[in-house]
C-alpha cells in the first residue's frame, strides 16, 4: 500500500509548504488547538513499521512554528 501512495502522491498537482509555517494560518485567522508531526502519526498508525522508522519518529520533531529552511536555501 504504501509504494502504491508513493506512486500516486509523485503525481500530485502541487505540495504547499508555507515559508511561515502555522504562522502563515494564524495570521487568516486561524488558530491549531493541536498540530501533530506527520512522520511519527505515520509510525503510530502502523504505516511505517521499520527499525529506522521508529528510531526516528521517536527522536525530535520540527517546530510547526519555524519551519526548516527548504535544502539548498541560504540560511
């Protein structure tokens, strides 16, 4: 299933990844009561199940608030 989704999601239209991150919502006037990290959901619901997986989904998350740079940017 999972190569299936990785097969389907290569096509999609287009990702959005706002520079400013939640601060990019809040500012619309929205408000996150919860924002959870997308890779270690992944691992809690089963849809990665690999040593590595686990190690890393346990390990520190992103900040939803400052977003990393995208690779390549100058810092």
């Amino acid at each position: 299933m999972a190569e299936r989704n990785r097969g389907l999601l290569r096509h999609a239209p287009w990702r959005f990844l706002p520079a400013d991150g939640v601060a990019h919502f809040e500012q619309r006037g929205w408000c996150a009561a919860r924002i959870d990290p997308l890779f270690p959901a992944a691992v809690a619901l089963g849809r990665l199940d690999t040593p590595e997986a686990h190690r890393l989904a346990a390990g520190p998350q992103p900040d939803p608030a400052t977003p990393a740079a995208p690779r390549g940017a100058a810092s």
